[in-house]
C-alpha cells in the first residue's frame, strides 16, 4: 500500500512540473511575440505594426511639451488651436507618422515621426 501512495504522490508532482513547463514555455511564446512587435514597430524598413503595441511607452511616440510649444510657436490663437486638434486626433489613433497643417503665414505642414519634428515647409505636404 505504501509503495502505491509514493507512486501516486511521483504522478502528482510529474504532472505538476508538466503543467508548470507549459505555463513558462506559454509565457515566454507571449513575450517573444510582443518583442517583435516592438521591435516592427520602430523598424523603419518594416511597415507590418503601424500602431504602437501597448508595451511600447507613449512617450516614445507622443509629442512632449517642449516640442509642442516649438510646433505652435509663432502662430496665431485660430491655427495653434487647429494645431493642438490634429496633434490629438494623430496621437488618439497611436500614429507615429504624421504631418500637421496650418493656414496661416502662408500655409505650410510639420512633418511628425514618433512626436519628433521630422521637417516642414511651405504648402501642402504632398
């Protein structure tokens, strides 16, 4: 009887150590499949994840306050209201590319890449 209870007690803990081989080995599948997300997403040769993963931090692609202050620096109240609309609109799609336009001093584009300014000029950004 004693040698049934010590191989009923071994089946146990094979079966516990099986369940717990494939939780990690389900885990770490998760994570390397998060990983090359990330890893696409700031890849510019690779267009496959246009939008950030939810692991990537906003402030890796969302515009900061200085930057925000230069991009309306120098335009009247209408266009830095327009401005700070397209930001938000572009930031509340998780775009990491982007152009913001404006009308005023002649009409122009700020050219956006994961809230850096990337370029701008005179027109339409086309």
């Amino acid at each position: 009887m004693e040698e049934d209870l010590i191989q009923i007690f071994e089946m146990l803990v094979a079966i516990v150590a099986a369940i717990i081989a494939y939780w990690q080995h389900h885990k770490k599948t998760i994570a390397e499949n998060r990983t090359g997300e990330v890893i696409a997403f700031f890849d510019p040769g690779d267009d496959s994840v246009t939008t950030p993963p939810a692991t990537v931090p906003s402030r890796t692609w969302k515009m900061n306050e200085e930057t925000r202050r230069w991009v309306l620096s120098g335009h009247d109240a209408a266009n830095q209201g327009e401005l700070l609309s397209q930001i938000e609109d572009c930031e509340g799609q998780h775009l990491s590319h982007y152009y913001l336009t404006f009308s005023d001093r002649g009409g122009g584009f700020y050219e956006i890449e994961y809230g850096l300014m990337k370029g701008s000029g005179s027109g339409n950004p086309e």
